[in-house]
C-alpha cells in the first residue's frame, strides 16, 4: 500500500479504475449524480474485453420484453438466478442485481443513447424454474466510430467478434448457421466506414456517453496501488508517462479492472482443474485484485472462471499474446462432437459453453488425471460443406491446424484419440443422429441448444451424422472469457474487510469482484449486465458519500 | 483489390541498385512481419510473414513465383497463400535518375472466398505503410553498401 503524498498530481471525487462496460457505465452514473469523475485506463486504448465481447448485457426483467409482449417477472427472475449461483452468493446480492439490472439499462437507454434490442437467444438453463426461452439477452445495436472524434483509434479493436452490424440484423440473417446468408461487400464498407458492431458498440455508445459528458479520460495510466488514511481509501498511486501519479479521490474509488486471467500466478493460486486460455486483451492482469488484497480486502468466487471450450491457432496473435478463440457452433451444429483421448463424447456439446468447459476439470481418482483433457472436436466433410469452422467458411479448404483422416481410424491415429473407441462413439452418435434423439447427453433437448443449431437441419437442428470422408479434429481446451472471483462486495458495491467491516472509500463491479452469479452464468450477456449493474450502484453510493 | 504503388530515390547508380534487387535473397527479410523463406529454385520460394492487420496479427505462408526479370530493369513476382485463400502480386523497377537511381516497389494482395471483402478491408489501411517501410530499408541498405 503506497503512502499519502505530499502532493496530489490529480484531484477528484470518484476515480474508476478500467474502461470496459463496468468502468465506463459508473463513470456516467457518477457523473450523472453531480461528481467529478476521472477515469483512468491502463491500455491504450478503452473497452477491455468487453470491446472484444458480443456486447450482450443479460437482464431479467428489463423493459424491453415487456415492450415486446415477453413475460417475465422479478420473482422468476430470482428463482432462476438462485438457482444459478447455487447457494455460493448471498441472497441480498443476487436481489440487488435482479432489482437494478432493469433500472440501470433504462437509464443507459434513456441518458447514454445506448438502445439495445431482444435477441432470440435462450436462457443458458431455459428448462430451469425462471428460465426463458428468449427476452433477456439484449443485443447491442450498430455504432458510427466517427461520433468518437479524436477517440475513435482509442476503440479497442475487436480481433474477432467483428461484424460491422446490429445484432438484430445479424440475428435475422441466420448467418450463426449459414454465413453464406452475410453481405461481405456491405459490410466491408460499413467497416471501412467506421460502422461498428457487438462488443465495439456498446464501448463505443458508452465512451460516447463518457465523452459528451466531459469525463476526464486517461488512458496508459495503470492504476498501481491504493492509498488509505484512517482505514479509509483516500487515492491511488498511479503511473503516467513512467512516473508515479498521484490520484486523490475524495468520495471513493471504483476498481472495474476487469479478471485476473492473464495472470499466470493468480491463475495458479486460486483456479483449479487444468490451465485455461485467456479469451480477454493481456491487460487483465489481477491489478484491482491485488491492490485490493494489500489493503486486507475479503475475497470470494476465487476458483471460478466464465468458462468456454477454446482453440488456439498457430500463428494468430493479438497484442503480441497468442489469440485464442470460443467455439460455438464448431460444437453445436450438425456433423461434429467432441470427444476425449478415449474417444468418448462425455457432455451435450451444443449446451451452454460455461457449464461445457466445467466437464474439463473431471478427474479419474484412480488415475489420478483429468479424463477430458486433452479433447478434440471430430466432425467431417457435410461440415465442411455446410457450415463454418472458426476461420474456415463453408465450402473452403482444410487448414493444416485440422487434423485429416480419410476414415476413422486414420483420423484417431493422427490425433491419438482411442481408435475402438472413436468408431464406437461415431457409430452411436450416427444412430443418435439418424433418429434425432440424443439418449446419452440430451443434445438437442432445449431450447438453448437449439438455438445454436441450424434452423434448417431436421428432425435435431443439432444433430447430424460424422459419415463423409474426410474426417476433422481440432483440439480444444479450457479457456476463460474472464475470471470472476476478487474482492467481495456489500449490495452498494463496497468491498469488505477480511477481518469484518467494510472499506470506505472502495468499491468493484464487474469481473474483477467476486461474481455474483457465483459458479454460474445464467443467459448471453450475464457478465456484461453484472459489471454495468455493479458499475451502476457502486457510483451511486460513492457518489452519495460526503467529500474526504 | 488493395494495392499500393510507393517510389523512393536512392543515392546510388542504376548497376548498384539493380545488383541488389535482381536477387529476392537480398530483401524478401526487409518485407514487415518476415520470418524466413526458403529458396525452392531460381524462380519459386516460400516466404513466412507474421502479418499484422492492427486488429490482430497472423503468420502467413506464400508460395512466391518469379514471373519476370528483365536485366536493369526490374523483377515481377506473383504470391499465393499456402493455406490461405490470398493471392496477390508485386514488383521492384529500378530506373535511372541522373547519378542515383528511382526505385518502383509494387505490391498488391487480394484475400478470396466468401469472407475475403472483409479481410481486403482490414488489409487495404496496412499495404502503405508496409510498401513505405520496406522500401526505406532496401533504400537505406543498397546505400549502406554503397557507401562502403
Ligand atoms: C470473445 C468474447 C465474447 C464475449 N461475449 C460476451 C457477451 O456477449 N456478453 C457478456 O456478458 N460477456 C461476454 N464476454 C465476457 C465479457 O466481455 C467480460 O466478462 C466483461 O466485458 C468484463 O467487463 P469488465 O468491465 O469487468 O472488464 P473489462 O471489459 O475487461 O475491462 C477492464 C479494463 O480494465 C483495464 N485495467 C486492467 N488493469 C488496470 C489498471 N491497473 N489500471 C487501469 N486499468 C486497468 C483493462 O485494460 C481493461 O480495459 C465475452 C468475452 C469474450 C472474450
């Protein structure tokens, strides 16, 4: 913990330390609510992994189903996301977040110009008591970066998640299945337009919100450590053009310094079961984490990660970091599973990536050893034909990082999977397939499912047969969209004392506190809605504080 | 399709400057992002450039074949991804220009298949300033040589 300097280089009522969703919506709260708001960002650029996101925020509840003639209500919505954080979160917080999620995106629609719209997509446990079909995941609109001005090149740019277009219009097209169904000559030129998409919009709408509001922005200033006086957090020290910086903060300090996933030593410390690949930009590093833990912050959630079955391909970086990849239909769609070194399928691989990446930490006691780990999605030509494979769009030429086999056998020798044990699986799930019933994992069974599936593929829009030479497999490992453990907070987003008690003057929302979805990630968006929401009611108590 | 034409002076005669260019062993390593090549025979290559596109960065392999070289006068290639659906096409004229010598580079790369508008959009802004930075290294080194 730094000492109090003799001089403050920077005075101001809330600092926010992070420029993705969380940072961003507690700076215009703060602002909103008659504070002077400064926020400091350690990249060069604003967004954060948010800016590399979907854009989704997760709200049940919210205005816009209603409008839409959606049912839900806020005791499904409590029912449901209890369910979700199994018994790890304390109640008073999931309420604090079922009741102001709805609150905070009115207030970001109304005052920050960033209108969302209902996106078809279902609830990650849909069949759950609570659980919706559609209504609660809010896809972000389209955004013009010229509106930023100057602070357009200080958009993050997104590596993959790049459509230049609403989610709505992405949605209709039905390109998830069919990207065939896209204009890439339209949306070349939106791109070279400055037109935005997804995760870039909605950072962008919000640094537009941040900007039109006067916010004091400092970007490759990275927060370093806290300063308190009294038991309270009074500043920090920071660091800008390589010297220290000193930032005073008289009503409180927001960390929305977003996961520790790109921290290989928190990594260990606290997140069990195999190595995961950060999905996030390299600058997620734990900072807010550790500054909170030097002030004898109480941590929670530690060993939980939004989890997400991975690819890594070689040669692809980002920001000098090897650039992993979610998969999603790669396991969802007809004509693929996902096997193990047994060549067994071991989950309903079309299911919600969260709870699908958790089956890699299943250990064999007795072998002491992770059974899925490694593993490899195998699919085959029909595919290749129809659909797209990470980078490789229908119809387009294997990509050396595939493993090719003419048969099955061949396929399992070359990628060392269990050669009886793949052709039995294959066989089966062809059954499975022919007959539209998955009896051994239930793939196809809800409504989450089906969505990532192929509208047009029947009787099981997820299930095809692996038949047509040649044979595919691409390894696929444990990644994390962000880790979501950190320092606990209270309902008003204050952090506790390990010791009891409360931190005055501190604050965290979003990834870099202990999640309040607990292990769980209840729709599209679920990460995104809880660092806004947390972002939103941190500012408002800070901002309620007298001045220090 | 995304191309870029950029000329430089170099304080050196035409005989020098084209001595230089004439072999691809001497700059194919001042392109940006180079990593190796390997020299297959007098006309094909393979090059290996980890291509930064600002949004992400990416190590492509191009089958390089040397369409025409006309002494004194310049060097023609053509490049097609190994893997990748990119093709593209570049040349080095040289030209006398008093005592010292313009120096053409010519380079143009194309991405096909469905998503190809796309990643030509994301490869348009990048061609200058890779033509830029290539022909200041090949300008400074054929000096260097020049001047020792
Ligand atoms: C491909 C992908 C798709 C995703 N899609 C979705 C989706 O659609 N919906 C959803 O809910 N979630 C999605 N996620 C997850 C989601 O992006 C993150 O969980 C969420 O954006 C985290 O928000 P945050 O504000 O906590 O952190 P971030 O957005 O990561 O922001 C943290 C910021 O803090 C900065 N920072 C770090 N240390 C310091 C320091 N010391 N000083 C100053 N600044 C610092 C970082 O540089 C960063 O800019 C996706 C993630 C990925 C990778």
């Amino acid at each position: 913990m730094a000492t109090k300097p003799e001089k403050w280089d920077l005075e101001t009522d809330v600092l926010v330390m992070g420029s993705g969703c969380s940072g961003l919506v507690a700076a215009i709260i703060a602002h909103d609510e008659g504070s002077k708001v400064t926020l400091i960002e350690k990249a060069s650029t604003i967004g954060g992994a948010t800016a590399v996101s979907g854009g989704f925020p997760w709200i049940p509840n919210n205005h816009l189903e209603k409008e839409a003639g959606i049912s839900d209500s806020r005791e499904e919505a409590l029912t449901y996301m209890k369910f979700i954080a199994d018994g790890q979160v304390d109640d008073e917080l999931v309420e604090a977040f079922i009741d102001t999620a709805p609150v905070m995106i009115k207030y970001i629609e109304d005052k920050a110009g960033l209108k969302f719209t209902v996106s078809e997509m279902p609830d990650y446990h849909d069949t759950k008591p609570g659980g919706k079909s559609k209504g609660r995941s809010l896809g972000p609109p389209a955004f013009d970066s010229n509106l930023l001005g100057e602070w357009k090149g200080r958009l993050r740019q997104a590596p993959v998640v790049i459509f230049p277009m609403s989610w709505e219009d992405f949605e209709k097209s039905n390109a998830k299945a069919d990207p065939r169904n896209l204009d890439y000559g339209m949306l070349a030129k939106n791109m070279m337009a400055g037109i935005v998409g997804m995760g870039m919009s909605t950072i962008g709408c919000l640094l537009k919100a941040c900007l039109d509001r006067g916010i004091e922005i400092l970007v490759e200033t990275p927060g370093r450590e806290l300063i308190s006086e009294n038991g309270a957090v009074i500043g920090m020290k920071a660091q800008k053009d390589g010297n220290d910086f000193y930032i005073k903060a008289s009503q409180g300090i927001i960390l929305a310094s977003g996961g520790f996933e790109w921290s290989n030593d928190l990594k260990k410390q606290f997140v069990p079961g195999p190595d995961f690949l950060p999905l996030s930009p390299p600058s997620n590093e734990g900072d807010g984490l550790k500054m909170s833990m030097a002030i004898g912050a109480e941590l929670g959630n530690m060993h939980q990660i939004w989890g997400v079955p991975s690819c890594q391909l070689q040669g692809e970086e980002y920001e000098g970091k090897p650039l992993s990849r979610m998969t999603m239909g790669e396991r969802a769609l007809p004509h693929s599973i996902m096997v193990n070194r047994c060549g067994e399928r071991f989950v309903d691989e079309a299911f919600n990536y969260s709870d699908v990446a958790k089956t890699f930490c299943h250990v064999d006691p007795l072998a002491y050893d992770l059974v899925n780990v490694p593993a490899w999605v195998v699919f085959d030509q029909q595919f290749m034909d129809g659909y797209m494979f990470l980078t490789v769009p229908p119809g387009e030429v294997a990509q050396p990082w595939m493993i090719q086999g003419d048969t099955i056998e061949e396929l399992a020798n070359e990628a060392g999977i269990d050669t009886e044990g793949l052709k039995e699986t294959v066989t089966r799930f062809n059954g499975f397939a022919n007959k539209g019933e998955d009896l051994d994992f239930g793939r196809g069974s809800t409504a989450y499912d089906r969505y990532q599936g192929d509208p047009n593929h029947k009787p099981n829009e997820t299930l095809g047969t692996i038949e047509k030479a040649p044979f595919y497999a691409v390894s696929v490992v444990r990644g994390a969209l962000g880790t979501k453990g950190g320092p606990t907070t209270d309902v008003n987003g204050q952090v506790k004392h390990v010791m009891g008690g409360l931190i005055e003057g501190l604050y965290a929302a979003g990834n870099v506190m202990a999640g309040t979805s607990g292990p769980g990630y209840g729709g599209a968006g679920n990460t995104i809605a809880a660092g806004m929401t947390w972002g939103y009611i941190a500012a408002k108590h800070a901002t309620r504080q007298p001045k220090r | 399709m995304p191309d870029i034409t950029h000329t430089e002076t170099v304080k050196a005669p035409l005989e020098a400057t084209w001595d230089f260019c004439k072999n691809m062993n001497n700059w194919v390593q001042y392109l940006k992002g180079y990593e190796k090549h390997e020299e297959h025979n007098e006309t094909e290559s393979t090059w290996w450039i980890k291509g930064d596109v600002g949004i992400m960065a990416k190590t492509v392999s191009f089958k390089v074949h040397i369409d025409e070289w006309i002494d004194g006068d310049k060097i023609t290639f053509s490049l097609k991804g190994v893997s990748e659906n990119m093709s593209g096409k570049g040349s080095l004229k040289v030209e006398a220009d008093g005592d010292n010598t313009k120096l053409t580079f010519y380079l143009e790369i194309k991405a096909g298949g469905l998503i190809g508008p796309m990643v030509n959009a994301v490869l348009g802004p990048v061609l200058k300033p890779i033509a830029t930075d290539f022909a200041g290294k090949l300008v400074a080194r054929i000096e260097e040589i020049q001047a020792s």
